[in-house]
C-alpha cells in the first residue's frame, strides 16, 4: 500500500529530490487531482522564477563595495543591504516634485551601488515577493478584491497607517487582491493586479524606508522582473512586473499621482 502523500512530498517532488518509485507515486496522486496539481506547477513556476532572477549574479566576481561589507567591523544588517544593492543595480531616478509631470526617461542617472543600499534592498526584496507570489494560481493574495474594505482595514492596521491600493482600471490593470508580509523590522503590504492578458503586477509597500529622505524615483532589473521605486513620506513604494521599462513607468506615475499626499 502507498504511504500517503504530503506537503514534503509535493515540494520534494517539485525539486526533484524524490526517489523514482516515490515520485512515479506523486504523479499518480497528482493525475488524479488537477487542484493539487495546478498547486505543484505553481509552486514549479515559482522555483523558474527563483533561478532567472539569481542564476545570472552566481558566477559574478563579488564586487569592491560587497567585499568592504564583509569585514568585521560592519555589521550583519549593512552585509545584507550591500548583497541587495549589488543585486539590484538600480539606476537611479532624479527627484521628482515638480518634475512628476515630465517623462521619467529624461530623468534617468547612475548611483553607486554601495550608496543605494537601503533603496536597493527595497527592489530587491520586492523583486523576490513579486517571483514568489505572482505566478501563484491557487492563492495569489490572502484577501481578494471584491473584500476591498477589509483588505484597507487589516492592512492599515497590521502597517500602523491608512494604507490604500491605487485603482489602475484606465490603464488596463485589476486589482486582485493583497497581502501582509514579514519586512526585516515589520509588516510590508504587497498589492496585486492583473491585465485582460494575464500579466501580473504588484505593489509593495513598506515603512522601512523611513528615515530615507531622497524622494527620488529609482529603477531595477531583477532577472526577469523590472522594478520601479520610490519613497513616499513614512512609505517605500516598489512596483513589479515582467513588463518593459517604458510600461512599467507609465504605470508607475499613475500610481505616484493616486498615492501623493497622505493616504
């Protein structure tokens, strides 16, 4: 008689780590619940995604700024933010303000990555969340769009501030939904949205960002996935999507318009 199959056993099964006779058992439960399946194949995109987003960086020299990182005299926290800016390697994005209107592509300029640190931590790990969670079809956000109401209340208490998703209906994109996420000092909010094609796209937000008072729109490529982002007041906002650049920035401005202000 076959054991039962578990939670160990899909996710042994998706990394490939099973025994034959073992795995032959796991496609045959499989084949027999296409539910449980869609999970599985999710849960493979979301290992595909993993690999295009790190493999490239594998082979990569450590950089001068990462290896200063690592002496004794700095701490863990700053190895981690310098390992996140080398990843990242956002161009950066001159202030905005009065400048909001004009087109984001006459305001690109290069950062030392080494001085991006905390904005590139807030790509990067937006970056990872998007990879992790958009290819989900089973549960891509914890509460769905049509609880919007609730969706705004836990979320802006679980933040510890009125928190709010932009509406992107004009340009083509749905809300999905949202989710709480573990930040490195607290809760981060991901919103997700969708186009008629299927692309999704998603907002994070975090209050990690704080203290940082360049207000300059940034931008990332991770892998596959583009990454827009900016801070806000007491908010670090990173918009992600497997989109073009130049889309990615449209969609980036109406969001900064909707969200200007306190929310």
């Amino acid at each position: 008689m076959n054991l039962p199959v578990t939670e160990a056993d899909l996710h042994a099964y998706v990394d490939g780590v099973l025994p034959a006779a073992r795995a032959a058992e796991v496609a045959a439960y499989l084949a027999e619940r296409p539910e449980e399946a869609a999970r599985v194949r999710a849960y493979a995109a979301q290992n595909d995604a993993m690999h295009r987003l790190f493999d490239p960086v594998l082979g990569e020299p450590v950089p001068a700024p990462m290896a200063a990182a690592t002496t004794p005299q700095r701490n863990r926290h700053w190895q981690w933010q310098a390992l996140a800016a080398w990843w990242s390697g956002g161009a950066g994005w001159g202030l905005r303000g009065a400048a909001t209107g004009q087109s984001l592509a006459r305001m690109e300029q290069q950062a030392p990555a080494y001085q991006q640190a905390a904005w590139s931590g807030l790509a990067h790990q937006a970056a990872i969340a998007h990879a992790v969670y958009s290819p989900d079809v089973r549960r891509p956000v914890e509460i769905r769009a049509d609880q919007e109401d609730q969706l705004v209340t836990w979320l802006s208490k679980r933040m510890g501030s009125k928190i709010r998703p932009p509406h992107l209906g004009k340009l083509g994109y749905e809300l999905i939904g949202g989710r709480l996420l573990p930040g490195a000092s607290g809760p981060v909010a991901q919103f997700m949205y969708h186009d008629g094609a299927g692309q999704r796209l998603t907002l994070y937000v975090s209050t990690e960002q704080a203290r940082n008072k360049d207000t300059g729109f940034r931008f990332a490529k991770e892998g596959d996935v583009n990454v827009f982002y900016w801070i806000d007041g007491k908010f670090g906002y990173a918009l992600s999507a497997a989109v073009d650049k130049g889309e990615l920035a449209r969609v980036a401005s109406a969001v900064y318009e909707q969200l200007e202000g306190p929310v």
